[in-house]
C-alpha cells in the first residue's frame, strides 16, 4: 500500500489545495488503515485507501462547518470562560506524557521527522533534506511514529 501514498497525495493536495493538509490526511488514512480491527484482507488496498482518505476529508469538513456556524461571540465567551477541571488537566498532562514516553521509544530519525513535522510543520522535502534521508524515508517513519503512538497509548490506557 505504500506505493499509493505520493500518487493519494497528489490527489489530495489538488483538491484541498493545500500539500501539507493533504499529507496529514493521508498519514492519518494510512495509520487508520493499518489499525483496522478486521483480520480480512483488503482486497483493493488502493481503493481503500482512498475511499478512507476522503472519508477523513469529508468529516474534516464537518467539522469545520460547524464551526463556522457558531458565532464569534459564542466561541469568545466560551473560551473565556472555559476553565478544565483538575481532572481534565491532569488527564491531559497524562496523555502528553504518553505521547513523550512513546516517542522516547523510537529510533532518533523516526522521533525527529515526526516531531519536525508536526511540531516545526516543515513538509517532507524539508525534513529529507535537514536530515540526509529520502522523502520515502522521511514518510515511512511519520506514519511508523504515528502508528506506534497510538497502539502505545491505547496498551497503557488499557493497563
């Protein structure tokens, strides 16, 4: 499957009109796709794959709709009054912690272009090149960084 992923790139960056959206989205379509529950084997991985990624699309959008439906003033107060509880804080410092435990797992390359890329935003290319690896490489070890996180997250979680 990963023989798709520039081409669905590509295909998601013309219709979103913008390359570093349609990347996030076919990361989060593959690490979907590789943390299926079903031990049936896909039969056309490439058209679903696809059909996954447009899907992440597609609620992305609603999501985002309805957002822009509230008003301003609604989402200023909220905010301003919005304090999480001490439970909400704590969970949420939990789970960071996860996130840093785990990627404290990986290999020293596979930590850096996640984290250049999703903390510093810097596209593949620029990750290739800061690091000395090929775009591909760079990919592989965002989507690896990713899947591991998750599958960590949830194996603590469940402990």
């Amino acid at each position: 499957m990963e023989n798709y992923y520039r081409e669905l790139v590509s295909f998601l960056s013309a219709r979103l009109g913008n390359a570093q959206a349609a990347e996030d989205v076919v990361h989060d379509a593959y690490v979907r796709v590789l943390e299926r529950s079903s031990d049936e084997p896909i039969e056309q991985p490439r058209a679903f794959l696809y059909r996954t990624a447009l899907n992440l699309v597609i609620d992305g959008h609603r999501r985002n709709t309805l957002r822009q439906i509230e008003p301003l003033e609604a989402l200023d107060a909220d905010e301003r009054f919005y304090s999480p509880s001490p439970q909400a804080t704590l969970a949420q410092g939990q789970r960071l912690e996860m996130v840093q435990r785990a990627l404290n797992e990986l290999p020293t390359v596979c930590r850096d272009c996640f984290l250049l890329r999703k903390l510093e935003g810097l596209s593949h290319l620029e990750i290739a090149e800061r690091l000395g690896v090929s775009r591909s490489v760079v990919e592989k070890h965002i989507v690896n960084a990713m899947k591991h996180c998750r599958i960590r997250i949830r194996q603590w979680d469940h402990a």
